[in-house]
C-alpha cells in the first residue's frame, strides 16, 4: 500500500521571514509535492500559485486569521481535505440495543 505524503503550502504570495526563509502569505492551499494540483482541484500552473514544500499544511478549521499575518485565507476545502474523518470529540458509552 502508498504512503500518503504529508500535505504541505502552495500560496497566492510570499514574504521573507526575519530568518531569511520565504514563507507563504495571501491565500493558502493544501499541496501534495509531486502535484500540479492542491488538494481542493485547482491547478498550479493556471492559478499562479507558488509552492512552500519546507512549509507543512497544519491549519485547522478552528484557526483565527488575524490582521498581523501574512495569510490572509485558508481554503475550506484544503482544510476538509487534510483533517481525520470520523474523529469525534466524544465517545457513546453505553449504546442502545
């Protein structure tokens, strides 16, 4: 069986870092390196996106996006697409029969 690769940035802009390092800003997607797609469909080359593969896509639907960052949008669908399915904060103990 494939081992699926961790998901990692593709971004409408960038910016350097105080490090020296580009890091993604604008509106961000989910990558799979070796792609010319994101997670949600759109195609790389069409859309102009720049791709960040030292960045993982570790954004969560619980995320603020505040006026201080770069990013300015995460994509809903790219979220959907690297979070767990069936993952339940709660468990039913005693189930009816």
């Amino acid at each position: 069986m494939a081992r699926a690769r961790a998901a990692t940035v593709a971004a409408s802009s960038e910016w350097v870092g105080e490090d020296g390092i580009r890091q993604p800003g604008g509106e961000v997607h989910a990558w799979t390196p070796g792609l010319n797609q994101t997670l949600c469909g759109l195609a790389l080359s069409r859309t102009r996106l720049r791709r960040f593969p030292h960045v993982p896509f570790d954004f969560r639907a619980t995320d603020v996006i505040t006026a201080e960052d770069q990013v300015r949008y995460v994509c809903p669908r790219c979220v959907a697409a690297t979070s767990r399915r069936g993952e339940r904060s709660w468990t039913r103990t005693s189930p009816r029969p």
